[in-house]
C-alpha cells in the first residue's frame, strides 16, 4: 500500500503544481484513477490512499469489482465505448459515463437510468481528430447531439471528451484540446 499511497502522492503534487502554473483553482482538478484490469485489491489500496474516481472500460469486470469493493463512498466513471445492450448495467452501476457518441446510446441510458437515482453524469465524446479508428462525434454534429442530451431527464451533460490522434509534440497535442475546449465554450454561449 505504501507504493499506492506515495504514487498517488506524487499525481496529486503534479496536479497541484500544474493548479498554480496555470491560475486554476487549487482543487479544481479532479484525479480519476483508470483501475481496468486491475483486482478489486488495487481498488482498496487506493481508496485507503484517499482515492475516490476510478475509471472503468469493461463492463463485466467493472461490475464484479465495484461489488467487491463495496463502498458506496466512490464514483464509478465509464470510460470506454458504449454498446446499447450493456446500457441497462451501466445506467444501473456508474455514476459518469464519459463516452457518449451518438443519440441512440444516451436514450437508452436514460430510459434504463432508475428514476430513483440521480441523473446520470455524461460527457460527449468527440473525434477531435477526425480519425477513422476512433469513436466519437464529429465537431460539425456536436451541436445537435449535445441538444438532444441535454432534454433528457435522467442525463446531466457535463462536458466533452476526446481522444487526440498520438503525437510527440506539444502545440500539436494542445491544438486538439484548445479546438475541444472552444466546442464547449460555443455550447455554453448556446446555453447548453
């Protein structure tokens, strides 16, 4: 556990630094631990680190580990691509849902989401780089899937998500984010 706990020190130090070189709110940064193919045991040990997000890409494996775990105290994020007959288990499960590309995936989502349970968190996954391998909406068609998200009742849109093709250079990799950040930025002025 030691390792986990300075390791996870460590990110968090990182994230704090990168807080006050870039004017953000010290806090503002939230770390979302990717705990896919790792044991319900690495889970523990990272809780016990005061880790709270774990983020989770298979939904069999997500489902036995968030049951082994137990703790109704974390969030669950999925992180992986949504297939329409694994929406019932993730509405049910998960508290964000971070890959949201098309209509059909968030009607399901909040048809299946428990009327009981708070709306489910959701980001639009945007292809970003307009890569033929990868999933994600096209910028052109955001608007439009981020109105259709954002009637939903069960479904709280909070932001977008996008995958940026590799690459080894800095401006390119902030080109892609800074044309993802002025998406949202075009969303919030349309009120959505």
């Amino acid at each position: 556990m030691k390792n986990t706990a300075q390791g996870l020190a460590a990110v968090r130090e990182s994230i704090r630094a990168a807080e006050r070189k870039y004017g953000r709110k010290t806090g503002s940064v939230r770390l979302l631990a990717v705990s896919k193919s790792q044991p319900a045991a690495a889970v523990l040990e990272a809780t016990a680190a005061g880790q709270r997000d774990f983020g989770e890409s298979y939904v069999q494996e997500a489902i036995v580990k968030i049951a082994a775990v137990d703790d109704p105290g974390l969030c669950w994020h999925f992180i992986g691509p949504v297939q329409s007959n694994k929406t019932r288990v993730i509405a049910a499960r998960f508290h964000w849902v971070h890959s949201v590309d098309r209509i059909k995936v968030a009607q399901r989502l909040n048809d299946v989401r428990a009327p009981d349970l708070p709306p489910l968190n959701v980001c639009i996954q945007v292809n970003i780089s307009a890569e033929a391998t990868k999933s994600g909406v096209e910028p052109g068609r955001l608007p439009q899937l981020a109105g259709a998200v954002s009637a939903l009742p069960r479904l709280r849109l909070r932001g977008l998500m996008a995958l940026p093709a590799p690459t080894g250079e800095f401006d390119l990799q902030r080109r892609s984010f800074r044309a993802l950040r002025e998406l949202q930025d075009d969303l919030r002025r349309a009120g959505l």
